[in-house]
C-alpha cells in the first residue's frame, strides 16, 4: 500500500492537523515507512504464542464480583454538610 500526497492530505485533514503543503511529500513518505513496518509485523509467524499482558509472567488478582453497598454509609454522610435519616440532604429546589 503507498500513500501519495493527496491522501496524506486528506488524513491530515481528518486529524484535524493543519500541514504546509510543501510538507506534504515529507508526510507522505512518513507514512508509508509507517505502513512498511506494519507490513513487516503482519509476515511475523506468531502462531502458537499466547497473548501477555506483561513480558513477566504474571497472574492478576481478582476479587469476587459481588455487589454489596460498601459497609461505609457512616464515612461518606461524614464529608455531608447536611446528612439525615442516613441520606445527603439537599435545599428544596421546585416550589
């Protein structure tokens, strides 16, 4: 795939990025070195590799997925300027 100028400025124009139209040709040849290198990636043989979330192998900790209210009513009525009945008390704002 080869990007030739009027593309690189139609994708400039898409990226909302203003660029000088003598810069153009140094655009598009940026962005076929980029493409050139994602075609590379694409020939790599990765079959039998397992995805990796980090280059260590690891396991991330996992909690249980259960809703329960927090057990901390009493802590967050505390930053409450005005709290009653165990609810945020807010000024009446429809008369």
């Amino acid at each position: 795939m080869s990007i030739d100028q009027d593309t690189a400025a139609r994708v400039a124009k898409l990226a909302r990025i203003r660029v000088e139209e003598d810069r153009l040709p140094a655009l598009a040849s940026e962005f076929n070195t980029i493409l050139g290198f994602i075609e590379q990636l694409g020939e790599v043989d990765v079959e039998g590799v397992e995805p990796m979330v980090s280059v260590t192998p690891m396991r991330l900790r996992r909690r249980a997925d259960a809703v329960t209210d927090g057990n901390q009513q009493d802590k967050v009525l505390s930053n409450a300027p005005d709290a009653r009945e165990g609810f945020f008390a807010v000024p009446k704002v429809v008369e």
